[in-house]
C-alpha cells in the first residue's frame, strides 16, 4: 500500500494534507523518516505521524436503506448518491456490494471489504438477492411457471436462470433472483406481459432490511450478518 493511502486512511487528514506531512517530515517508516509520498509499506510496517503509531481500521460493513431517486454509485456530479447519505466520516473507503437502480428501493451494503463483496456480487457464486415488486396488471399462473422456469431477454443469449416466485397478491410478488444482469427483475416481467410499477429489495443472501431503517438511514452489520455472507 503507498504510504499516502495508508496514512489517509488511518487518520482523519485529506490526501493533501498526507502528503504535506510526509513532505515536511513528520512521517517515519520503521524508525526511518520518509518524505515521498509514494513509498510502498508493507503490512508490518511500523509508520508514524509525529511520534504516534498510526494503524488502518478494521473493515466496516454498512446496510442502508436506499430511497428513490438516489443512485448507487460513490460520486456523481448530477444526482444524490447513495454514498451521499452518510456521514464524510462513515462513507470513506466504502464502495456499494451490488447496486440498485435510482428507481429502485430498498437494501444496499455497503463495505470497504473487496473479497466479501465479491462473494455477493460474483456470477459463480449466485447469492440470491429477493425483490417485492409491484405490477401493473394481475400476474397468472403461466407467467409465474415461466419465470421458475427461466425467460428469454431481449438482446440476450441465453435465458436467465429459474427464479423463485411468491405471490402475495394479484399485483404482488416477492421475486428471488441469483444473477445480476441489467434491469433484470424489470426485464423478467416485460418478457411475461406484464410491467413493473415499483421495486423493493428487502433480502440479500440470509441479510434481511432492518425494519426499523426509514429510507436513507444505515447502521453497521452485526456479526452474525457478516458470517452469514462470508
């Protein structure tokens, strides 16, 4: 990791102000001073900011309950992100583990651990994400049989994999799902006859939406959540 990386990232300092403290030689590498901002430091390596041992947080691991409107992504200059909810000192480091479009509400996590990310959003390993979707029109039978069966997309070469199927009532449905392709969820029920009018994803894996979460508020993973994803 550069030194500057480190040091931002275990302190409260900007990256400008890292690497004036490091130009002006407030910083030293195993009892070593170093003023280049770039220097590579291994994991053991003892790093100082005058005189205090400087050490990285442990990963973090967020849910947040997206509004609509609010885009997954870390920045944009034309509409609110969902990094833009929290606190400048919560959201540093963090990037979103699967996305939701701006229409779509519900559960997002959020981490600054890349190999646990990884396992929710990686097509090989198919963590089910479940979605309760509002239709226009009453779903039928037939439509639900071909949706556990797989449906043809437009534009794509094969079919998506079974889904499950919950119906809660006649323009109701909890809609599970393993993959992530493009506007999936929406593209499944076009591809049946019928059209999505609201979205919601409340589960990820064994992850369930708190409840107690109004639309833009968060609160940090408990154990047992993280393992259950690990």
């Amino acid at each position: 990791m550069r030194l500057d990386y480190f040091i931002a990232n275990a302190t409260t300092l900007s990256r400008r102000d890292t690497k004036k403290a490091i130009s002006a030689g407030l910083v030293k590498v195993d009892n070593q001073t170093c003023r280049k901002a770039g220097t590579l430091v291994a994991p053991e390596s003892r790093i100082t900011l005058e005189g205090q041992t400087l050490a990285l947080p442990g990963e973090r691991y967020l849910m947040l309950h997206k509004p609509e409107g609010v885009i997954s992504a870390t920045t944009d200059s034309q509409q609110p992100t969902a990094l833009d909810l929290l606190p400048a000192d919560v959201r540093r480091g963090l990037h979103i583990a699967g996305r939701l479009d701006a229409a779509t509400t519900g559960l997002l996590l959020l981490t600054t651990d890349g190999q646990w990310s990884h396992r929710i959003t990686s097509p090989r390993v198919s963590c089910p994400k479940t979605y309760r979707v509002t239709l226009s029109e009453p779903i039928d039978p037939t439509a639900i049989l071909r949706l556990e069966q797989g449906v043809a997309l437009h534009n794509e070469p094969t079919p998506t994999s079974p889904a499950r199927v919950h119906k809660l009532d006649d323009r109701l449905v909890d809609l599970t799902i393993s993959e992530g392709r493009y506007h999936q969820v929406r593209r499944m029920l076009a591809a049946v006859g019928n059209h999505v009018v609201g979205l919601h994803r409340w589960r990820i894996g064994d992850i369930v939406l708190d409840p107690e979460l109004a639309p833009g508020q968060y609160r940090e993973l408990t154990a047992d959540e993280v393992g259950c994803l690990a």
